[in-house]
C-alpha cells in the first residue's frame, strides 16, 4: 500500500501517535538515511546511528515544524548524531583484504572503500556537504539549511571538497 500523503502531513499524524504513519514516513526514508549515514561515518556503527534516528524523530515529533520539509529536518537530526559519534574514539581497525570475496564483487568493495578513504579524507564540514549534495542530490539551498550555514559556504565547502577530493585520487593508493 502506497501513501502519497506528504512527509509533512505524515508527521503531524506521528505526534499524535499515528504508527502507520510513522511506518510510511520510515519506509520512504529508510534508505536514503541509512545511506548517507553509511558515507558519513565510512560505515561505522550505521545500524545504530539510523536507530537512535528514528527514535529521535519520534520523541521530537510533536517539536516538528510542518513549515519546514521532512527530509531536511531528519537529515539534520542524523548530522548531529554523526558530529556526536564522530567524538567518540575511533575502534580497532580491521583489514578488507582478510574477507576473501568474488573477484567483480570485491572490485565493487575496492571502488566503495577507495571512496570511503577519500570521503573521510576531507574536514567533517566538507565530508557533509559533499555527501549531502552529491550522494543525496540534495540542492545547495537545503545543504545550507541542514548544515546552517549561508549557501555561499555551502557553495565555498564544495568547491574545497571537490579540490581536495581531485588532489586525493591522484596521490599513489597507499596515502590517504
């Protein structure tokens, strides 16, 4: 069953405790917040981050603004949580190469880990603007809302990031 009610519309039925809204509202967005969790944090602690997510939508619910879109107020409550969890120290690394996998599939691991490296490369500020305009297709304007910053940052973060980023790829792979 497909709902065509607005995310806002939706959220207003959430605060007074409508769980077949909630449950719409989580199937629409379910996938685009996991993802960009997932290139936020390098893959970190994702299913965590996308929980507490959604548990945060759902006790600021009735704290919704039905002016502003959805999208950008649950990107910006996984931002926060992504700053957050970025404090906390990083866990022991572990080497891909000991997962033995498929030759295409662990060539499709080699390019999502060479962009994983280069993501985490870049200052947080960049990293979320990038991800939230490039991996999200979000427009520039509802980056600049989500991160709170003037759209000329936004505009200034990215081109950084994409020169930093070029710079990056063109070092030898061994070097981040």
């Amino acid at each position: 069953m497909h709902d065509a009610r607005p995310d806002e519309e939706l959220m207003a039925l959430v605060a007074r405790g409508d769980a077949a809204a909630l449950e719409t509202l989580y199937h629409r967005w379910e996938r685009p917040l996991y993802q960009f969790l997932a290139r936020h944090t390098g893959g970190r602690d994702v299913d965590d981050l996308h929980q507490e997510t959604w548990l945060r939508v759902v006790r600021a619910s009735a704290r919704f603004d039905p002016a502003r879109r959805f999208s950008t107020w649950l990107f910006q409550i996984a931002l926060n949580l992504c700053r957050d969890w970025g404090r906390r120290p990083p866990p022991e690394p572990v080497d891909p190469a000991s997962v033995p996998a498929p030759a295409a599939e662990q060539s499709d691991r080699d390019a999502a880990l060479d962009v994983e490296r280069l993501l985490s490369a870049l200052p947080e500020e960049q990293r979320a603007a990038v991800v939230l305009r490039y991996c999200h297709d979000l427009p520039e304007d509802e980056v600049a809302v989500i991160l709170d910053v003037p759209r000329g940052t936004v505009k200034s973060r990215l081109h950084a990031a994409v020169r930093r980023l070029v710079s990056l790829a063109r070092e030898p792979r061994g070097r981040p």
